[in-house]
C-alpha cells in the first residue's frame, strides 16, 4: 500500500546512473510514495532513462538548469500534505518516511523534519551530525527532537502548506545553502524545524560536481541571506566570520564579488527575522564557527 502522506521530490542533472541507483532504492521503500523527478536540462538522458526504468515515477523536464528551484515545480504538483526532498545521490531508508510522517502528524506547528545522514558505503555519520544533534536553540517541550534554524534538503520532509506559504526556494540564491533562507522564512512564520535521530538518510556523495563552483554559490548565498535576514550587528558578525574562512583564492574573490553586485537586490528585499528568531541564529554562530563541516574548501 501506498503511504499517501508523502510525496518524494528529487532533482538531477546530468546524474544518469546516480540517479537511477537512488530511485532504485527509493522505489523499493516499504511506503510506496509517488516520486516526482526534476530534470534540469540533463544533456546525459536521464529523463529517458528514468521513464524506461521506472514509468511509476512522474518526471519534469525543464528545458534549463532551475537548480533547487525545481524542487518548488514539483511541490506545485503535489496532493500530498508532506513533502520529503532528495538529491540523486540521497536516498531514504525504508521506515523512514513513515516515521518522519508520523512526527508531523502528531505536531501540528512542526513544519520539517531533518533526518540522520549516513555517508556511504561505510555508514559513517555525516560530519554537521554533532552540530544537529546537540542543537542550542531552545525548544519547546512537545518537540521531538532537537529545534533548529536550518534544514538540509536533500535530507528532510517538510510540511507542504508551510513549504508554500514561505514561498519555497529562492530563484535567486539558484543553489549552494539554499535552505537556509528558506529556514529563516519558516522560523519568522511560527513554524519549527526539528531533527530527528531514528529518521535515516543515506549519502553517496557525487564526484560529479564542480567544488569550487559549488563553494562559489555557498559563500555568495551565505551572504546574501545573512543581510536578507539578520540585524546589521550580527551580519557584520557573520560575513567577518565567512571572510575568513574562505581560502584566498580567485573562486573567493569571484563569490565577494557576486554577492557585493547583488547588494541592489540584497537592500531591497531585505526583511529583518523576529527576535526569537535572531536569539536562535545567535546561539547557533559558535557551533557553526567551530564546525568542520562548515569549512569552504576545494
């Protein structure tokens, strides 16, 4: 039987045969969720070869790179009241969207659920998990699990009414720490993020990437939403600490230099979070300082 309460939504491109190994394992899930792909402008025929192997699953084709934003097409497709993401080298394990499901069934102002990532193919823990699992925000006490500020998309189900009314991805952060935007909109919106330990996610991190234009679009991102969303103490805070953590390096000054030319955008749409907000982005400044899964590398 079909758990109707999920929707899975997976974007890719040009990921052909790491895609299919993740709808391998997502088709075999005990739930059965319907499995929305985002093909964005693959050149490697992966929309074909996804239809030829699994006609159950529902598949997009974007004509351009749409980056997370494909996820947003996606979830304007879906029926389903929760909706779990999943990057074509992520796949969830089976129970686990049943449990987080569960989670959101029993609390009604949770909006995501964040699961525990297990690096393949010896199931290390992700290194972010420490940060996770001992989360300062403070929370209240029908929460599940630890509260936090920031959802990892490739690896959390999100309630899809909340999902919407915060607007979903940016079209303009495209991709690189989109969610963090996404998190703060949530947080302002009385919304509560949490993560969860027996919730299990599985990572087999693609070679298939550019890293330092990845680490581009992260620092650039970092710092648009940090003056998008902070008070102008704390984001002068922020951005220091981002500053000198980068290499010193052309890829670094080339991220300065996109985000210093979206300022423009950056003052217009800028929306300071509530207090409470801040509180928690506060609390967590000196985890995320000290953690090496925040470094920029590459």
């Amino acid at each position: 039987m079909t758990d109707g309460r999920v929707g899975v939504v997976v974007i890719t491109r040009d990921r052909r045969e790491e895609l299919l190994r993740t709808l391998a394992h997502m088709t075999a899930l005990p739930e059965r969720p319907s499995i929305h792909v985002v093909d964005n402008g693959s050149r490697d025929g992966s929309a074909d070869a996804v239809e030829r192997s699994h006609p159950e699953v529902h598949v997009i084709r974007s004509p351009v790179n749409l980056g997370a934003v494909g996820r947003n097409l996606a979830v304007e497709r879906l029926d389903t009241p929760y909706v779990a993401f999943c990057d074509d080298d992520t796949w969830w394990e089976p129970g686990a969207l049943a449990r987080a499901a569960d989670l959101l069934d029993a609390h009604g102002r949770l909006a995501s659920v964040t699961g525990r990532i297990l690096v393949e193919p010896d199931l290390r823990e992700d290194p972010i998990t420490p940060e996770l699992r001992h989360s300062p925000v403070p929370a209240p006490d029908w929460m599940p699990g630890p509260a936090l500020m920031s959802i990892l998309a490739g690896a959390s189900m999100l309630r899809t009414c909340a999902f919407r009314e915060a607007g979903g991805f940016s079209h303009r952060l495209w991709i690189g720490g989109e969610e963090e935007l996404l998190s703060m909109d949530l947080a302002s919106r009385g919304w509560w993020l949490c993560w969860a330990e027996d919730v299990v996610v599985h990572h087999a991190a693609s070679t298939a990437r550019d890293p330092r234009l990845r680490r581009m679009l992260g620092i650039r991102n970092t710092l648009w939403t940090t003056w998008l969303r902070r008070p102008v103490v704390p984001a002068v805070r922020r951005t220091a600490t981002v500053l000198r953590s980068v290499p010193r390096d052309a890829a670094s000054v080339r991220a300065v230099g996109a985000a210093l030319a979206g300022l423009p955008w950056v003052l217009r749409e800028r929306r300071v979070v509530p207090e409470h907000v801040e509180r928690g982005l506060r609390l967590l400044e000196e985890p995320q300082r000290n953690s090496p899964a925040r470094r920029y590398v590459g």
